[in-house]
C-alpha cells in the first residue's frame, strides 16, 4: 500500500503542478479510494461469513483511509526535505 501511495504522490506532484496541496492530497485520496475498491474489495477473508464480508470490508476501508491520509502527509514531508520533488519525475503518456 506504501508503494501504491508513494506512486501516486510522486505522479501528482509531478503533472499537477497547478493544484494547491490541499487539492492534490484529495486527489491523492480519491485515487487510493479507487485503488481499495478494485483491488481489496475482492479479497475473501477467512472464517467469515460472506454475509459480513461487506461490512467488515467498509471498516477496514475506513480504517485504511485514515491510516492512507497520515501516510501521504508523512511522505510529503519526507520527500520535501530529502529533495525527492526536486528531481523531475518522467511521466510516459
């Protein structure tokens, strides 16, 4: 999940230039929304009835999206004062 965040940082960062931080963190969050419902929605988790999967699915999401906007603010931070955004990140369209 850290790579996946760390991608979609470095991407943003790299193409939304006209965006404020605010914006691009939301973006950010929307993508990795989008992320967790293709790839671990479809996860089965063991010992649960399918009935509960569903919900015990959105908690873990919700939980998740907490844990994901903490990591995005502590990586840009990171990657600010390493200088990571300072080298140019080649975009292949």
């Amino acid at each position: 999940m850290q790579l996946a965040i760390a991608s979609v940082i470095r991407i943003i960062e790299g193409i939304a230039e006209d965006l404020s931080s605010p914006e691009k963190k939301a973006l950010a969050m929307s993508l990795m929304n989008e992320f967790y419902d293709k790839v671990f929605t479809v996860v089965i988790l063991p010992f649960v009835p399918v009935i509960l999967q569903t919900i015990i699915h959105k908690y873990i999401k919700a939980l998740l999206m907490i844990l994901v906007s903490s990591t995005i603010d502590s990586m840009v931070t990171v990657f600010r004062n390493t200088g990571v955004f300072a080298t140019p990140i080649e975009v292949i369209e």
